[in-house]
C-alpha cells in the first residue's frame, strides 16, 4: 500500500529516501497544514485505506519548479499561490487537470456550476480563498487601528510593523494605504509612477518594519510584541486567537484575497493517485470541513450552503471568511495575471529597495 506524504522541504530528503514510491503532498504547515491535516488528509486515509502524514513547506512552488527542471520530481500535490499555479502552468511544469472528473457538488451540482468563478483552472483547482490582511493586538490599541492607512501612520499608532517579504500584497497593500481605491490598485501599480508610489509609501515606514516569510512568522511576531501589528494570513491570525486565545484583531479594510490552488507537478511519480487526492480534497466535502477548521471560504456554492461552524462547535465562520460581504468593503482581489507578468521584475525592485 503506498502511502500518502505532505513534506517539508527541510524534510524531504530524508523521508524520499525512505519511502521513495510514497505519494507526496506539499503543503504550508502551521495552522494552515493543521487544517488540512483534519480536512483532507485523515479522511482520505480513513476513506481509502491510504496513510497519509503531513509536514509544512515555507512555500512549495519554487521547489516543485526546480524538482520538475532538474527531472528529479518527487512531489506528487502541491499547494500554491494562484499566481504561481498559473505561471508555473504557463511554464509548463505541471500536469493539466481534467476539470470533468471533478466530482459534482453534494446537491448533485456539475462542478463547473459549483466551483465560484476562477476557482478551476487548466492546472489547479481552489483549496480556500484567504486573505492578506493586518492585525494587531487590542490590549495595545483598544480603540483600533480601522483602517488601511492606519497601518502607515506611525505617529497616531506607534511601533513596529510586520510585513511579508516580498513585493507581492507589499505594493498593493502601500497603494491603497495612501489613498488608491481597491479598484485601481492594479492599473496605478501597473505605471512606472505607481511602483515609485508604493515605494515611496513603504519607505514611510521602512525603518519600523521586522520582515516575515513563513505564514507561522507573523502571530508569533505579533504574540511575542515584537511588532504592534503585522501583515498576516487571516486564518493564522483567527487561529492564534480561537485556539491559542490571543487578544488579536483582524482589520479587513484593503485585505487582498485570492485563491489557494492545489497543482500536480509535471511528471509526477503517483500521477492517478495525485489527481484523485485533488478531487477528494476538493469536493463539497472537503471544501466545507477545511471552512470548519480555519477562516478560509470554500471555493464551491454547494460547500457553503449549510452554515459554517467552527470546530468548536459554537463560532459561527461567516463573519470571519475573507468573503463576508462585510469583509469585502474595501477588499482587492489579487490579480494573478499581473503578477504573472510582472512578479520578476517587481521582485527584483524590491530586493534593490530593501539592500538600500
């Protein structure tokens, strides 16, 4: 019986020595992996005699590419960045997904009904939609901060600030915390003159930011005060407070959303039990139980059409999923056909800025 493997790639030597024939799922870890360790991977154990194990990655897409170039694959699933699935796609390093052999929603729904707008792709399908928001902690600031461009105001909310290292939620997140309208985030940042906004924005508070890599990194920044408030995964910062009880406060004014995707690598050693892994994971099932342990909306109509309820059994999600209609006031869907196009170049401006 082969066995099934989510792996790190701190671990992944050791373990693809020793189980070399294993199907090998690459995920994020933290409270993210342990969500998808009660979702997906002990019920597909339980419903196909498959053992299953799960380990985080900091981010799997740059390690499948490079297993995929080197022709050494031995991931099998991947979860990434919609960006990087379409990319990667575009690149040719995965494995087309046959969008007919995604189960119907439980209400008899054809998946290409159920699944919302985007969420299927030629070489992904949606996991959950999360969010990049901010939050802070409210034994620091009882009275907020409310809004964007709070964030970059140091003087009305002293302190350090959390961000993710990396242009991508950076740019758009300065954009609108000067002024920019959801709405136009894009096609400002899409101007030599936007990105020299943004960054002129960013060095306002360039002095006061601690970075961050790993979605683990930011609750622990913010519940060890090493920062007033931080960029962060909304569901990390939901878990640290449901879970842990932390005195955390998510602020949804500019969260940027966007969906999480599972991916088969090209050539990948267990490429039948990779693609049924994806169509379990992704059911109305699986969708709707991932919803149930961590605040990240299900990417299917028929997974959300019985409340949500946290696995605590009491706390309602609705209220705490990036797509609320109350979370999606001021809320900026993340593009991924520009970061397709522009994630090199941005990238390469924001290392030059950060070594300045």
């Amino acid at each position: 019986m082969k066995r099934i493997l989510i792996l790190s790639t701190a671990l992944t030597g050791l373990a693809f020595a020793a189980q070399a024939s294993d199907l090998t799922v690459m995920s994020w870890g933290g409270a993210y992996g342990a969500a998808q360790t009660e979702a997906f991977v002990k019920p597909f154990t339980a419903a196909t005699g498959k053992p299953a194990v799960m380990v985080d990655s900091d981010n799997p897409a740059p390690a499948i590419k490079a297993m995929v170039e080197a022709g050494n694959v031995t991931v099998d699933v991947a979860s990434v960045e919609y960006a990087d699935a379409i990319r990667l796609c575009d690149e040719g390093v995965l494995e087309p997904i046959d969008a007919a052999a995604l189960p119907a929603g439980a209400d008899g729904t054809p998946a290409a009904d159920d699944f919302l707008a985007g969420a299927v792709t030629e070489c992904g399908v949606s996991t959950d939609i999360w969010a990049n928001v901010f939050a802070y902690d409210t034994t620091k600031f009882p009275e907020g901060p409310t809004t964007v461009a709070d964030f970059f105001d140091l003087e009305k909310f002293p302190g350090k600030r959390g961000l993710r290292k990396g242009a991508k939620a950076v740019l758009e997140l300065a954009l609108m915390g000067d002024g920019v309208p959801a709405a136009e985030v894009y096609s400002v940042l899409g101007t030599p003159e936007g990105v020299d906004r943004a960054f002129a924005k960013l060095d306002t508070i360039k002095s006061e930011v601690v970075w961050w890599e790993a979605g683990a990194q930011a609750p622990q920044l913010l519940a060890d005060g090493e920062v007033a408030m931080t960029t962060a995964y909304n569901g990390r910062i939901f878990a640290a407070a449901q879970n842990e009880g932390k005195p955390f406060q998510i602020v949804w004014d500019g969260q940027i959303y966007e969906n999480e995707m599972f991916v088969v690598p090209k050539g990948a050693p267990n490429l039948a039990d990779a693609m049924e892994f994806v169509q379990f994971a992704t059911s109305t099932e699986g969708l709707r139980a991932s919803a149930q342990q961590i605040s990240y909306g299900p990417a299917r109509k028929s997974s959300m059409k019985e409340e949500l309820i946290f696995k605590d059994g009491k706390t309602v999600m609705a209220p705490h999923l990036p797509t609320a209609p109350e979370n999606l006031a001021n809320a900026l869907e993340t593009s991924s056909e520009f970061w397709v196009d522009h994630d090199a170049e941005l990238n390469e401006r924001f290392q030059a800025w950060l070594s300045q």
